[in-house]
C-alpha cells in the first residue's frame, strides 16, 4: 500500500491512498478538523466524493476500522500504530501467564523490554498510570505504549515465550 501526502495550504492535508483496483482513497484533513472522503478510479480521473465527517466522528470511526474494539481475524493482541515505530498495544494476561501475581515492579516488564505499562483494564475497571505496586492479576489487559519490537518482547514475556 502507498500513501501519497501533500500539504493543502489554508485548508489542510490531502492522503492518497492506492487501492488494489488501480484506485484511489483521497482523504482531506481540513484544519478545522473535518474529514473529507473521496475515491479516484485511477490516479488520472476526478475524485468523486463518498462522504464528509466532523473531527469527533472520524476518530470514531477510524478506532472501529483499525480493530480496536473488534477484530474479524483472532489475535493476541490489539495494536495502534503511532507513528512510525511506535504502538499502542492491548495485551491479554492468560491464567498461566509468568506474571501473574507479581506487582509491575517485579515483573520487570518495563526494564527488560523498554515498553510502559500505562493502563490495566480489569473486569470493568480501568486503572490509569499504574505505580509499580500495581499487581498483575490473570485476565488483566496490559495498555502497553513502546517501539514495536519492545512491545513485542513485553507480549512475549508476558504468555512465557
């Protein structure tokens, strides 16, 4: 996949997207916040407008289309890509897990991989910016932000890899 940016003075930034048709997804970034989304049949026609949403809604709807709360394919893990190495990652403490019962601190996590721990989503709880002290239960989400290899190794630590 290529994106294509390009900087729209007084209005914003334009994405180009190729499709696997020959095709294009154009989307305008507004300054303002608002989303414009248009489709090209080929890099030489017109684009032909789809739709247009306001800043809050295309942050919505972009959480849905990157999987975030619903994945069609089965995996460990959810991830956000933040930039070009970086992730925002869920991961899933199982029950035979090596760090389950152990307080972050002693878990090592952060030390021995370089990603942070920075939420524990449990039942219907979310702690935010847990300390050291925080203990791992099984069934706990690890909000986990790192490179991508760091987060990589924290989920390997994590099922016991």
């Amino acid at each position: 996949m290529t994106v294509y940016e390009s900087d729209l003075p007084g209005v914003g930034k334009k994405h180009e997207v190729e499709l696997g048709d020959g095709g294009r997804l154009v989307i305008v970034t507004h300054n303002s916040g608002k989303r414009e989304v248009f489709r090209r049949p080929d890099a030489d026609s017109d684009s032909k407008k789809l739709f247009e949403l306001s800043d809050k809604l295309a942050r919505q709807v972009g959480t849905l289309l990157e999987g975030a709360y619903f994945q069609p394919v089965q995996t460990d893990t959810i991830e956000t890509l933040l930039g070009e190495d970086t992730l925002l990652e869920w991961v899933e403490v199982g029950d035979d897990s090596p760090v389950v019962g152990t307080t972050l601190a002693e878990s090592n996590l952060r030390q021995a991989t370089g990603a942070s721990v920075i939420a524990i989503e449990r039942d219907d709880d979310v702690v935010v910016s847990p300390g050291g002290d925080a203990t791992i239960e099984a069934g706990d989400t690890l909000v986990v932000i790192g490179q991508t290899d760091a987060c990589r190794d924290l989920l390997s630590m994590v099922r016991g890899d």
